[in-house]
C-alpha cells in the first residue's frame, strides 16, 4: 500500500478537506477556488512526494506598478525548503524582473536558490522531474498573458510556462503541478471551460496552460502552505514556517522593492489580504498539522521515507 494510501486508512485520513476549507474557502470571491478538487489535492502530494528534482517556477509582475507582487515568490520559499527538508533537490526559477523580489523571500527563509531564465526551454537543462508554478503567467488561448483587470501584460513577461508544452517534444518525463487563485496562471488551464462560464467578462485572459495537478486557492502562496502542511502529516515531520518567518520574508521583498498585486501599492499585505489574515492561515495550519503529528504513532515518519511508492 502506498504512502498516501496507508495514511487515509487511519483515523480521518489526510486532512485535506480541512486544509482546503482554510485555503480555498471562496475568501477573495474570485470564483476559481469553487473549482478545487480534493482528488488533485492527492495528485499533487503524490508528485511532490515522488519528484527528486524538482523545479518551482514563480513571479508575477504587476506591470502597472513595475514590480514583482508579494504573491508567489514565498509559497515557492516555504514549498522549496520544504522538499528540501525531505532529502530532494529543489530550484526555483523566476526571470529577471522579479528575481530581486523571489531572491529575497527565499533568501529569508534559508530556502533554494534562484535562477533566472528567459525562456522556457532554459528550464530544461535542470532536468527536473517536476515542474511547480506558483502564480507565474500561463499564456492565454490568443497566445498572450493578461493579468486579473484584464490588461495585456505580454510585453513584461517571460514565457517560462512555454516549458510545459515542449515535455513530450524533447523526451522530458517532468510532470507538472500548478497553483493559481484567479484563472490567469501557468497550470490553471484545465479549469478554462468552466471558468469561462463562471467568469465570462474575462474569458480572454484565462489561462490555457494545463497541468497534471492544477490547485485552485485563495491565495496562490496558500495553496503551497497547505502542501507543506499536508506534507507534514503525512512524512511526520513539521514543514511549515511560522507567521515571524512570514513576516522576515515579507518585509525582505518589500525593500527589494514588491507589491501587492491587488492594491499595487508597496505594504504588508498579499492579493489585498493583511499580513494578519496571512498569520491566522499559517497558525491553523501549523494548529492542524500539530494534531496530525500528536495523533500518529511514532514510526509514522518511517512509513513515508519511501516516496518512491507512488
């Protein structure tokens, strides 16, 4: 029986409803985080816990105010020094606009290092089995890239999601995971039918980029903190990062220069939200991953070490 399969048959199973019900409630009123589904939730902590090398791509820049958003670039933190607490191998790779910004928040967190790249195919030669976007761009059906007020941001983008669709071309296994919270994002394209019937004032600027396990957050950083707490249950061992380190990473991106991607405006907060919201979300997840690891037995690390069982 594998990993993630022995872990449900105990006593409520992973508590993935509970993780979704605190990162994908409908809080910001978008419409994408309706879509999320517990089943790709399972997808995704079956990649992540399968993968060796994996690559989180992140950045997301808010033309308008010539900055990289505060959005992103530390769910790629947590999510990388995370994988990287279980023995794997993670990079993140951003482009040169946001690099100062996603350089910082990872910086912060003693997490990977960061790359920069132009394009995707640059990816390639990390020879990652998994690709993570974490709120990056995701090329709409007219080939361009828009942003959540419907603006064609084409010109300050990087197609680093173009990686996604040379996999089979170059014999690259890598699979790919992705998480968004407004439709836009690289990986977000298998919701593009149902979105653009929910939201079909911004039809055009969804994104047609797809993944093998597209997750519909809230907040994008979100999704990536309820991974890592999913993680944490399920190998045994406490991933998360606390509301302080949120803070440092915070406050590191914003003298490199981020801004809310909502307000535009330099502050603590992320997609309009105040870091206080932030703090609530990272203390219930850090509460429920405490109960998770205070109710398993103590081999229950040992069982999940082996994530090749997926």
């Amino acid at each position: 029986m594998s990993a993630l399969n022995r872990q449900t048959s105990m006593r409520d199973g992973v508590p993935t409803k509970r993780v979704m019900a605190m990162v994908a409630s409908g809080l910001t009123g978008r419409g994408l985080s309706s879509l999320s589904d517990e089943s790709q939730w399972h997808v995704a902590l079956r990649l992540l816990l399968a993968c060796r090398r994996p690559v989180i791509i992140t950045g997301f820049y808010v033309e308008e105010a010539g900055a990289c958003e505060t959005d992103g670039p530390m769910g790629a933190a947590v999510l990388g020094r995370a994988l990287e607490r279980l023995g794997k191998s993670p990079l993140i790779a951003t482009d040169w606009r946001c690099r100062s910004v996603v350089s910082a928040a990872s910086a912060a967190l003693r997490g990977p290092k960061v790359f920069v790249a132009s394009k995707g195919r640059q990816l390639l030669s990390f020879k990652a089995d998994l690709l993570v976007f974490i709120e990056r761009p995701g090329r709409a059906r007219d080939g361009r890239y828009y942003n959540m007020r419907g603006l064609d941001i084409t010109g300050s983008v990087e197609p680093l999601d173009d990686v996604v669709s040379l996999i089979g071309e170059v014999g690259c296994k890598a699979k790919v995971l992705g998480i968004g919270d407004g439709g836009n994002e690289a990986g977000m394209g298998n919701f593009l039918q149902d979105l653009a019937l929910l939201l079909p004032e911004y039809g055009r600027g969804l994104s047609a980029v797809r993944s093998d396990a597209p997750l519909a957050c809230d907040v994008s950083n979100w999704g990536a903190y309820g991974l890592v707490a999913l993680m944490s249950c399920i190998t045994g061992r406490f991933l998360l990062h606390d509301a302080g380190e949120e803070l440092q990473m915070v406050m590191s991106m914003l003298d490199a220069g981020a801004v809310d991607g909502k307000t535009l405006e330099r502050g603590p907060f992320v997609d309009g939200l105040h870091l206080s919201k932030n703090g609530e979300v990272i203390s219930a997840l850090g509460s429920l991953v405490r109960d998770c690891l205070r109710a398993a037995p103590s081999d229950e690390g040992v069982k999940f070490k082996d994530e090749r069982s997926f």
